[in-house]
C-alpha cells in the first residue's frame, strides 16, 4: 500500500461554506426542493469530510478530525449492495432536468467516498473502510449500461456523475470521481484502476476543449449546452489547476489560466449573464 496526501487535491474555501442542516452527529442534510425534501447526499457528506480533513492537516483542529472520521462512518453505514457484488451511495429521488431515476449510483459519489474513506483509514487504521473501498471501486469497471459508472468519450472513457444511458459528461463530476479512482491505484498499487484513471486523464488532456465555448465554460455536455454557473467556472479553473499539479501536466494549468482571464473579464461576465438568462427561459419552456 502506498500512502496518500490527507489534504486533499482542491480547497472548497469560497466555493463552498456547507450551510447545511445538520443532524445529531454532525452529518451534512441538502434541502432539496420539492417533493424530495431534506436529504442525505453521499457527495456533501464526502465534501464535508474532506474539507475537515483539511483544517485538521494544516491547522491540528481535532473536532474536526473527529467530523472527518463521523463522515467515514457514515459512509461505511450508508453503503448498500449493488450490481457486479459492488458496494454504492445509491440514490432513492431523481432530477428533472434529465434524470436519472431512482436507484441510481453517481461515480462522484463512489470516487470522493473513497478518497476520503482511504484518508481516513491511515488515521483509523479501520479496516472496514478498505472492504468498502475495495466493493466501491466495482462501479468505475463497467459501463453504465451494466450498472456502472464509466461511459466513453469518443475513443477513451470519463466517469458520470449521473449515470444515463446518452452520457452528459458532467465535467466537475468526472474530475471528482477520477481522483477517487486515482486514489485507489495510488493507494493499493492496483494497475487496471489505474489504467481506468489514466484513460479518463487522457480524455480530458485530448477533449478539453469541448466543455469550452470560447468565452465560458459548459457544465456539461447534454444537447442543451448549459454553461456552468460563475461557481461552477471557478471550480473548472481551481480543479485544472490541482490536476496540473497532480500529475505535473503543463496543459492543464495553461487551460485554468484560460479560464480564469474568462471569470476575470466584464466583457466576459457580461455575455455569459445574457446567455445565461436565454438558457433559463429556454430551460422554463421545456419543463412545461
């Protein structure tokens, strides 16, 4: 086993301030809206986790060591049998915008549950987080047709962070979910992982530029080309740049760049603002 970094690849500071609900123990509930109401999300909980994990490395705040490891705990409880004698955060409510419907497993929720459960063990030494690793990793092995997560991209593979038999290639999610992969071959020198995460690597050195519209970035790939949001584009510059450090890749930190001069123009804001309210009312007329 090779050890892992517990400061994890990206810092949620202004992106993210977990103004959640909170239960008994500390564990992270999203509001939802709608019929689906309060509920627990693997990826917030992993997040939340994560971040702990963080001001617990760089500042020694041990209450919130003691959150991280809450959150692996609850992680290791959450997790429920799935296909392939996989182990998976399934998800019992979906969305509108294009879906999927319930039961459905999310590959940003196996691969972020995992960096964290892994970072946690070298703390714990508990090794029920590895058994759930080990079970978890599964979903990233098959395609989602058979109840994974992996779904191509022209000639090579990106991880869904909503798994649709047309793939939306959610762009944050895939980075997320490819550093959970990442982490597993790191940390179990595991080579056909690793050959799972170095293909999706791949994907995003050669197809970059197809979440990119020349002035903004997209969320995703579905038909209806929604940009991301301004959150959302500083996500895409702050995760380029932690892949550009991670896998000391000059291409990435050159495409962050890119798109930090796009957040950082008003020319820029301004165009992104109009389209991004056509996108609304186009978004509006289709739910009707």
């Amino acid at each position: 086993m090779s050890e892992l970094k517990l400061s994890y690849y990206l810092n949620w500071h202004g992106l993210e301030d977990f103004a959640y609900d909170f239960d008994e123990r500390g564990i992270p509930r999203v509001q939802y809206a709608g019929a689906i109401g309060l509920k627990y999300n693997a990826i917030t909980i992993s997040q939340w986790g994560l971040h702990n994990l963080q001001l617990w490395e760089n500042g020694g705040d041990e209450k919130a060591l003691a959150q991280a490891l809450k959150c692996a705990e609850w992680l290791t409880e959450a997790c429920q049998p799935w296909q392939h004698e996989s182990l998976a955060w399934i998800y019992d409510y979906g969305f509108d915008l294009y879906g999927p419907r319930p039961p459905w497993i999310s590959g940003m929720a196996q691969g972020e549950a995992i960096s964290l459960l892994l970072r946690c063990f070298q703390i714990s030494k508990a090794e029920r987080y590895l058994d759930v690793c080990r079970r978890a990793v599964r979903a990233f092995h098959y395609p989602v047709e058979q109840g994974g997560v992996t779904a191509s991209l022209n000639d090579l593979v990106f991880f869904q962070e909503y798994p649709l038999q047309n793939p939306v290639h959610v762009l944050n999610g895939g980075i997320f979910a490819l550093w959970g992969v990442y982490d597993y071959a790191t940390f179990f020198r595991d080579q056909p992982t690793m050959i799972l995460a170095e293909q999706c690597l791949e994907a995003l050195r050669r197809y970059w530029s197809l979440w990119d519209v020349g002035y903004w970035t997209r969320y995703d790939l579905y038909p209806l080309r929604r940009l991301a949001s301004r959150m959302y584009q500083e996500l895409h510059v702050r995760q380029f740049h932690a892949l550009a450090d991670l896998f000391s890749e000059p291409l990435f930190a050159q495409v962050a760049d890119r798109w930090q001069e796009q957040l950082d123009s008003k020319l820029t804001l301004a165009r992104w603002a109009a389209a991004k309210g056509i996108e609304k009312i186009h978004l509006a007329l289709r739910r009707r």
